[in-house]
C-alpha cells in the first residue's frame, strides 16, 4: 500500500508541472499575438485622428464662407426693402397731395365731414335695425309721437293712456351709496309735462350729486313731503300704461309698484339692446342714435328725459306693441286709445 501510494503522488505532482508549463507557453503565446496586433492596429489609429483633426480644422472656415454669404444676402435684402419702402412713401405722398388738391379741404373741415357722414351712416343702420324709416324718424325728432304729435291745445296737459315719469335721486347713507327721491317729473304722449315736484329730504344727504341730479339743497328745502307726492304719483300713473328708462330703480325710490304688462321700459326693449350689442343702453345713447339729439350735457333734467323717453317709445310704438299683441293678445284699440 506504501508503495502505491508513492506512485499516485508521483503522478499527481507531475500532472501540475505539466499543466504549469502548458498554461506558461499559452499565456506567452496569447501576450505575443497581443503584441503584433497592437503593432498592426496603431498606426491605423494615428492616421485616422490626424485625417479627423484636419476635417475640423477645415469647418470653421465653410462657416465663416457660408456666414459671410448670408450677411452680404441680408444687406441687399435690406437695401432692397429701403427702396421698395421709400418709393412706396412717395407714390402715397403723391396721391394724398392729389387728393387734398382735388378736394380743396383743410384738415378741420375734412375731419369734421368725415365725422359727420360716420355718424349719419350709424344713423341708418340703427333705423334699420329698429325697422324705422328715415322719414318717420326726421318727424319724431321734432315732435313726440306719429299720431298725436300736432299739439292741440285743449288736450294740452292731459293725462293720456301712455305717460312717460323720470325721477332724480340723491344720495344718504354711508359715503352717499344710498338712493333718496328729489324730483318726479311726468310728461304724457303729447310731450307736455303735467307732474314736476321736488322732494323734502326724509334724512340727511350726504351727496346732492348736483353735477348729475342738478339738484340743490334749496330744491329740497321748498319741496313737497314725501308722502303727498308719492300719493298723487300713485293716483296720477293708476290703470296706465307707464313709459320709462329703468323704471326699477324710479319706482324703487317712490317705494310704489306697477303692473308689469302696463310697463314699457326703452331700457329693455330688445331692438334698443341691439344698438349696445346686448347690453343695457343709456337714455342718452338712444336719444342720440335713434332721435339725433343731445340730451343731459351735464346736470340733467328728468323732464326733459321723460319727454326723450316718451319720443323713443313712440317711435317704435306700433312694432313695440304688436310684439307684445303676439305674446298677450292685446287689441289694436287698446294701442291706439
């Protein structure tokens, strides 16, 4: 047993030295063709680095070519632009020349013809929009109504069907935020005021707003007392039909209300509204739109607006009261009583 023993290990140990040499001649082997390679691929490498740095190099200078090209572009684009600017300048200098040498107009009279025919233009298109004749309308301007527009004068100061009413306020309360009647003016078809009263302050005012209400504290002083005008008012405008510009607001200050189907308000009236585009036109606007007139320069009048008021709704009384004949069925002699 001793004896093979010996020989197992001799054989092992000589197994090791022969794989230990083997594996030295592979790794000297590989580590040789290693080097030729790297001795092959080198110079390969350098040359390719050198072509590529050169390649570089040699941008630049296609981009400076390529940049000196567009600056030299835009310069004679540029020029070209002066010149097609400078002779167009000239060929408009040539025709306003003609024209104002045609025309003969200085600047004032040209803009103010211009501002005239710009207006008689909106003119037209809000007639035509509330569907009125140019001839009707020129007839309303310079009375009330189409029918009972020539005055008589024993129906002067009549209380009619229609009446038109406009208050002015005052301002109470904090900083004058608050609404206090002044004056209640009532005018009838005819345009002949037949109620126009001042109102004892009830409380302490705070702002007059003169430059609008065009009421003063002495206005006040010699009125009358609040309840006795908002009686006759109430006893005056009872059964009729009731003509105004946000009456909401003139019926709120006389703490009074009115059937809705005896209210016309020029305020909501929806051909009025177009003239705004939907929003709520003020009484001026359409007294200047629709009856080419100028009211409330400064402090205003609420006879004079009453009167605007009544004119606007007999302009449009016969469109304005079919369309209401469609929705509740009223009679032709109701309109015209």
């Amino acid at each position: 047993m001793s004896h093979s023993h010996k020989v197992i290990s001799f054989i092992f140990f000589s197994f090791i030295i022969v794989v230990d040499i083997l594996l030295k001649a592979v790794y000297s082997i590989s580590q040789s063709i290693l080097n030729l390679l790297i001795n092959i691929i080198k110079p390969n490498t350098n040359v390719n680095m050198i072509e590529t740095s050169t390649k570089r190099k040699r941008i630049p200078k296609k981009q400076t070519n390529q940049s000196e090209t567009f600056l030299k572009r835009g310069i004679i684009d540029a020029n070209w632009q002066k010149l097609l600017s400078s002779s167009l300048m000239d060929k408009t200098e040539d025709t306003a020349q003609k024209e104002e040498t045609k025309n003969n107009y200085t600047g004032t009279f040209r803009r103010a013809r211009k501002k005239k025919n710009k207006d008689s233009i909106d003119n037209v298109k809000n007639l035509q929009i509330l569907h009125i004749n140019k001839v009707a309308s020129s007839e309303n301007a310079d009375s009330v109504s189409e029918k009972p527009l020539v005055k008589d004068n024993n129906k002067k100061n009549k209380v009619t069907k229609f009446l038109a009413m406009d208050c002015e306020m005052v301002g109470v309360g904090y900083e004058g935020g608050d609404h206090m009647l002044a004056r209640v003016s009532i005018v009838n078809k005819f345009g002949d005021c037949i109620y126009d009263k001042f109102v004892k302050a009830r409380e302490e005012v705070v702002d007059y707003r003169t430059n609008i209400s065009g009421i003063r504290k002495e206005d006040l002083l010699n009125g009358d007392d609040f309840e006795t005008v908002q009686k006759e008012v109430a006893e005056l405008i009872r059964g009729k039909i009731l003509v105004g510009h946000s009456l909401k607001n003139d019926l709120g200050v006389l703490f009074l209300s009115h059937p809705k189907r005896n209210i016309r308000d020029t305020s909501r009236y929806k051909p009025f509204r177009k003239i705004t585009k939907g929003s709520t036109p003020s009484l001026k606007r359409l007294a200047k739109e629709i009856l080419g007139i100028d009211i409330q320069h400064g402090e205003h009048s609420s006879v004079e607006d009453a009167k605007a008021v009544m004119q606007l709704y007999c302009t449009v009384s016969k469109n304005w009261e079919q369309m209401l004949g469609e929705k509740r069925g009223y009679s032709k002699k109701f309109v015209e009583s």
